[in-house]
C-alpha cells in the first residue's frame, strides 16, 4: 500500500515554537506482548534527508526492516534504548514502565534532548521533559520513524536470544506477542522467568492462574489523568481470544 513518507515537519514546528535546537523521536516496541520487556528508543536525526524507505516499522518486511537498521543506526546523530522487563512491567504497570524505559533511554543518549516528539496520543513522559505527542508519528515524522525501525528489530534480536532456551515459544517468530504457538506452549508448560504475570492471558490458563499477579493501582479511578493511564494499561494486551 503507497503510503507517504516521513518529514521533519514535527521537529520544525517544535524548534520554531519552543526555540529546541536538539529534538529526539521516542517510540516502544513491546506494550502488547505476553513476554519480554517494553523497549523504548530515543532518536536525535537532525533535518537531514532520512534513508530511502522509511517508514513506521510496522509496514516494513522484517527483512527490510533488518537492513535498513543497520543503516539508520549510522546515519542517526545518536540514539539509545532502555528497557523495563517484566517484573517492573507487573509491580510499575505499562505506563510507569513505558517512562522508566523512555528515561534510561534519553539519559543514555551522549546529549539532552531540548524537546522530544513522542508517538501516540499519551504523553507517559511529563515533566521535566518537554513532549509533544503525535498520532502516527512512526509514520509522519522522520525521527521517530527511524526510532520505531531500531527498537523494533533491537527488540526482536533480544526476543530470539532469549528464546534459545525456550524453544516451544516461539520468541523467534512472535517476539514474545500472542500467536497460537505461543498460546498453546503457555497452556501445557506454563509462562517462563520472561512473561508478565499481570497480563490478561493467565485469566484464560486455571492451571496457571496461581501465578497471576495482581498490581493496586494508586490513583482515584475519578481522576482524569488516572483514567488515561488505565487506557495506556489496556492498549494491545490481548486475553486468549484473540
């Protein structure tokens, strides 16, 4: 499907509004999957012309999007990913982890970003960074783009490694996401050390179901901010029935 290309629009818009003279993209990989962590990358690109092809790494062929990693990881000014791994993923839960992993990012980059420019409608960074959200923004602008390419097959590498040792799984093909290899592993063998125990999926398994962990959410369920954080919770965790 013909899609258009990423521009620095975003990245023009904050510099001109804000006075920013260094704007990271900032994408995750990772918020829907049974298994694995949540990985964040935060991308400096500058305005220069991005590599042919890229793209929100969702439209991209893996073998593709392999290729043109390995590219972006040298044309980039800089970037750097964090992680939250599962057991921050079940006591923070996926909002609180999502910063975490976006902050260890950001701090590892060799310079302070004077904006970011986040992907999504939610911004789970806050103060003191200074954010503004864009819809489909690993589509539209070019340094979140090439963020999304990069943690998505960093991600990836992590997931097959991990796999190595738990082969019935499937991480190599699924990345730790629902598929019905995974499914029917996790009924018969029960989750690994790398699965979420908060995840909707152990509702479905009785014989499991002793290891689901519970998180209590701090906040009043009146409060509007909570409310956003609970949709950010939910977003792409998918039960059994999927």
């Amino acid at each position: 499907m013909p899609y258009q290309p990423p521009t620095h629009s975003a990245e023009r818009s904050l510099r001109a509004t804000t006075g920013a003279k260094i704007v990271a993209g900032v994408d995750e990989v990772g918020r829907g999957a049974w298994a694995g962590p949540v990985t964040v990358c935060a991308a400096v690109t500058g305005l220069r012309r991005p590599p042919e092809g890229l793209t929100d790494s969702k439209l991209l062929t893996p073998k593709r999007r392999t290729t043109l990693a390995v590219e972006l990881e040298s044309w980039v000014t800089c970037y750097a990913l964090g992680h939250s791994l599962p057991e921050e993923i079940d006591e923070l839960g996926m909002t609180a982890a999502l910063r975490l992993a976006a902050c260890r990012a950001l701090e590892l980059l060799p310079v302070r970003p004077d904006a970011i420019i986040l992907d999504g409608k939610h911004d789970y960074l806050g103060a003191p960074w200074r954010v503004r959200t864009v819809i489909k923004g690993d589509r539209s602008s070019v340094a979140v783009a090439a963020a999304s390419v990069i943690a998505k097959v960093r991600r990836d590498a992590m997931m097959a490694e991990l796999g190595l040792a738990h082969t019935d799984f499937g991480f190599c093909d699924n990345a730790g996401y629902p598929s019905p290899v995974h499914r029917e592993a996790l009924e018969r063998l029960g989750p690994t050390p790398h699965h979420r125990l908060s995840w909707a999926y152990l509702d479905a398994l009785p014989k499991w179901q002793h290891l689901k962990r519970v998180r209590i959410a701090p906040a009043s369920p009146e409060d509007p901010e909570h409310r956003g954080r609970n949709a950010l919770e939910a977003s792409g965790q998918l039960g059994f029935e999927f």
